[in-house]
C-alpha cells in the first residue's frame, strides 16, 4: 500500500496499474535477489561488520556504516581515500571485465554512464533504498560525482527479517511431466447395438482401409512386394504392437526425449495424413 501510494504521486494510471502487474507477478524478484547476493558475496569478501546498516567500497576496501550519527565521518573518510588512492577505472574492456574497480552493466551510475565510466575511482554504496543513511549518503556522494571526482555507484541493500518467508519466484524452471499411460479393453459391442457407432465409425472404417504406418514401416506394401515374406512381415507387425502396447514413459532413457519436438515435428511434416498424425502422436507422447 505504501509503495502503491508512492507511486499514484509519480505514474500515469495506465503506468501504476503496470506496476501493480509487475509487482504482482514478482516480474523484479530475479533482479532484487541478484542484488541481495552480490551484497552478501562483498560483505564477506570484505569482511563487513554484521551490524552495519550501510557500507561503502573504495579501492579495495569497504568501511561500514554502523549508525546514521556516524555517517559523516565514514564519507569523509571514504572521498579523501578516493581521491588519495590510485585506483582508477579501467579503460579497456578486457581489464573492465575482470575488474571489481568497474561498474556493472546493471548499476546505478552517477557521474557517467556503466560502459563510460573511467579515468576516476569509484565508490559503492549499498545501503536500504528507503533508509535515512541512503538519503544522507545519497547526497553527499551524488555531489562529488557530479563535480567529476568519482564515479558514484549504488547498489541496493536487501536485508530480510529472519522470520521472513523465502519468496518463489514464478516462470523460472521448467518441468517436463511424462504420466504413466494406461490402457484398458472396452468391449464395444453393446455401444454397436444401440447404434453408437454411425458417422464418427463409418469415418473411421475409412481411415482404417488405408494403410498406416507402423514405426516406420509400411507393412502393406512392403508385403505386395515381397510376397514369400508375408508370414514373417505379420510377425514382425505383430512384434511391434505389442512393444508399443507396452512401452512404458519412465522406462524412457534420455537420448529419447531429447528433441522431442523436432522428431514431432519430422514426422507430420513427412506424413501423407499431418493432421492424423499428429492426434496419433498426441494421444502417445512422448513416444514419437
């Protein structure tokens, strides 16, 4: 309710109900949980005090802000070892990329850009984006780094209540479901009897006087051609039926499921009958 307030003084209507869409749909907890890693990956590269409530960076060493009385001192500290030390940004990109002197292509840069930023030392801010410390920070470093003499980053701080609920984050990770199919034999002859079989099984007698093909096979044709093999080409039909009867989808192994689209999509694209294909392979998946 806070933030929605905030934010009805700042946005068009068209652009708060956006935000509620954003918030909603946690479409930013991917970023703030980037955030709050990259703090704690720093805080104990940098060995800062548990107790800090805000911290900055410079040249290779953070200096913790412990309350908002002492925040002045710590800046004053932090511009005069900026501005004493010799640790510039890089200038080349090979350099930028391997360097913590550099900002990243995500940060909050003030007094350049984060792909201009160069020749001045920088100086990072982590701090709670609604926190008096922010504000005061904020003010004081946004000044040097307009007067050109650092390049001011901040980043924000996330630090959540111990008791706190972990959030899910929705859309990230994608789970492949294969059920086990099974089939059960209907007798049908009452659905006969009562006439149930019209249109739909006159249709179906139809597709049935074609021939269909069987993993690959045309078993049909193959027998018009060779003859003296019939008797054998109806066992080797029969062999894979009853292989197909019983295929099971978590006997499955990986090579099988890789491109499974591909296959699918193989497979209609090659068929005389795409659209009976494809309900076939549907009522079957994932066996392609």
């Amino acid at each position: 309710d806070a933030i929605h307030a905030v934010a009805s003084r700042l946005l068009s209507p068209l652009g708060l109900r956006l935000l509620s869409v954003l918030v909603t749909s946690h479409a930013l907890s991917a970023r703030v949980e980037m955030w709050r890693q990259l703090a704690a990956t720093e805080a104990a590269h940098y060995t800062v005090e548990e107790s800090s409530i805000a911290w900055l960076r410079v040249c290779g060493r953070a200096y913790s802000v412990l309350s908002l009385s002492g925040l002045e001192k710590v800046l004053t500290t932090v511009t005069a070892a900026a501005q004493a030390a010799d640790c510039t940004v890089p200038t080349s990109p090979e350099q930028r990329a391997l360097s913590d002197e550099a900002p990243l292509s995500v940060d909050r840069v003030y007094g350049g850009s984060a792909g201009s930023a160069r020749d001045k030392p920088m100086v990072v801010l982590y701090a709670p984006i609604a926190s008096e410390v922010f504000a005061a920070a904020h003010r004081t470093l946004a000044t040097f780094a307009d007067s050109g003499k650092i390049v001011y980053v901040y980043r924000p701080l996330i630090k959540a209540a111990a008791d706190s609920p972990k959030q899910i984050l929705q859309g990230f990770g994608v789970q492949l479901a294969i059920k086990n199919m099974e089939y059960k034999a209907m007798d049908d002859k009452a659905i006969e009897d009562l006439g149930g079989i019209g249109e739909d099984g006159d249709a179906l007698a139809s597709e049935e006087g074609e021939e269909q093909e069987e993993q690959g096979f045309f078993f049909k044709t193959i027998s018009s051609r060779r003859p003296e093999l019939s008797e054998a080409l109806k066992t080797f039909a029969d062999v894979i039926v009853s292989a197909e009867a019983n295929q099971d989808s978590s006997q499955l192994k990986v090579w099988a499921l890789q491109d499974l689209g591909l296959q699918t999509t193989d497979r209609v694209l090659r068929a005389s009958e795409p659209l009976r294909t494809l309900r076939e392979i549907c009522q079957n998946f994932p066996f392609v």
